[in-house]
C-alpha cells in the first residue's frame, strides 16, 4: 500500500570481515562477475554498508521504482555483498520465483501464470515494470550475482504486522546480508499513526526493535504518473497524474531527515519525474473477482 494509492494528493512524507578472512564461494564470485548495474547512484555509499537493511518507500505503479530498487541491488550485489531484494509480493509467490528463476529457458508467460499477475484489480505491485524487475534478477542470478529475493505480504487485516513478521524472519536467515526493500511509502515510515488510525504501526517502525540501524528512505519526486488503484475495484484503477512535492532533487539517495517530517524516515531517494507502469497482464487476461 503506498500513500498515492489512498489520497489525492500524494503525502511526501554491521558485519565486518578481517584482512585475513576469506569471503565465502558467492561473495568471491561475485568480485568477479561482471554485469551492467547501470551508473552508480549517487549517494548510495551512504547506505550500502554490509549486512545493510535499506527500506524504499515508493509510489506503487511507476516504472521507475522497481528499476532504482534493482539497480541499488546490482550495485550492492556486485560489491560482493551477497543481498535480499525484498518485494511487496504475496508470499505465496516465494516458492514459483524460485523455481522460475531456477529455469534456463524461463519464459515471461510462466512468470505472470497466477493469481496475483490475474487479478481483476491491478495496484501497481504487478505492473510490466515489476516483471522487468524479475527478468533482470533472474538473468543477474544466472550471471554469479549473489542476489535472492524475498516475498514478504502475508496479507491479513494486520497487514503491517505480518508484512514485519516475515522480513524478522528472512533476516534472521541471513543476518550478513545487505537487505534492500520496496514497499509502499506508508509501510516504510519509523513512526506511528495514520490519519484514519492515530496508534497504527507501520511495517518499518515494526521492525526498529529488532533491526535498529535500518535506514527507511521515501521516494522524493517532482511530478509524473503511476498506475494506482482508489478504491477496491477494477473501475478505480489506472493511470493518475503525480503532483510535484517540495523543491525537485538531484537523482540519487540523500540521508537527511525531513524538517517537515523529521520522523518519518531518514531521508529520500530520487528518480526526478516518474511515469506510470500499466499491469504486466491487460484486462483481457484479468480473473473477475468472485460475486
């Protein structure tokens, strides 16, 4: 759920390895694979630190979003930090990733062949540019990339709750590896309360108990377009014009709290302007929901 989805007007809101140890069988690969990450973000020094938990506030159903999440990863991925990309994905899905990534000859079709890729409302989560996201993945895990993914919506009326409860769960898996999540902005934020619930807890404020130096960034934009849905049915889905917030930014990752927000999270990442990416699957192939 990200916070375009829900208002007019968008809302803007360590381990450490000795000289003599030897990096294990994927990090020394990765120092040598050689993939194409995209330029360097500027700024991402700040928060790729190892065994970093990075959380991005985005905007669902832009095609900038889950491109800037997966170059971050890239870059993460080819400094040989091995690193979970986390998505906003039905942890249902977890297990038909694995095996599809696991494929040589993968096909898009057997990517989007479920229910979340078919469902009559399309919120941006499964969008053409979500699915580039996991064709990218997919061929840098083919490449020696030491890159895994992690579902983690496990839906539910506490949603926060069991969304926190499932990366708790992948980090205590794999406490040595750089974490970076793409979730919706409201999710991302370190504080408590919503308009609509003043004691609501967000994912990311969720999980400072147990992961205290995560840093939660949102997404700073100038203007643009995304794919959201307003309401709970298919007519309230579709392109919708983004209002520019604040002064425009340069690309890149700016750890500096806002002084308007100053608790919501511990900085920003931009894109410049984000334009809209429509589902990966059009309505002719969209599952009606059940009557």
């Amino acid at each position: 759920m990200s916070l375009g989805s829900l208002l007019a007007v968008p809302l803007i809101l360590g381990g450490c390895r000795s000289a003599r140890e030897t990096p294990t069988a994927p990090v020394a690969q990765a120092a040598h694979t050689r993939v194409d990450c995209g330029p360097a973000i500027p700024g991402m020094e700040a928060v790729l630190k190892p065994a970093a938990f990075v959380v991005l506030g985005e905007i669902h159903g832009t095609q900038e979003a889950p491109a800037f999440a997966a170059r971050l990863a890239c870059h993460a991925a080819s400094s040989g930090q091995p690193v979970r990309l986390a998505l906003e994905l039905p942890v249902a899905e977890q297990a038909r990733l694995e095996a599809w990534f696991a494929k040589t000859d993968a096909t898009a079709q057997q990517l989007t062949d479920s229910d979340f890729w078919r469902r009559e409302v399309q919120d941006g989560r499964s969008s053409e540019a979500m699915k580039q996201l996991l064709e990218q993945v997919r061929d840098w895990r083919h490449a020696g990339l030491p890159l895994q993914l992690v579902a983690f919506d496990a839906g539910g009326k506490e949603r926060d709750a069991t969304m926190a409860e499932q990366l708790r769960q992948a980090r205590s898996e794999a406490r040595q590896d750089t974490f970076i999540v793409l979730v919706g902005n409201l999710h991302a934020r370190r504080d408590v309360g919503a308009p609509w619930n003043p004691s609501l807890e967000f994912m990311t404020h969720r999980l400072l108990v147990s992961e205290p130096g995560l840093v939660s960034l949102d997404v700073a934009r100038t203007a643009g377009s995304a794919w959201v849905c307003r309401g709970m049915t298919a007519d309230t889905c579709g392109q919708q014009a983004l209002r520019g917030v604040g002064t425009a930014q340069p690309v890149g990752v700016v750890l500096q709290k806002s002084v308007d927000d100053p608790d919501g999270y511990d900085g920003t990442w931009s894109v410049g302007a984000m334009s809209a990416s429509p589902p990966a699957l059009g309505a002719s192939t969209a599952t009606p929901a059940p009557r």
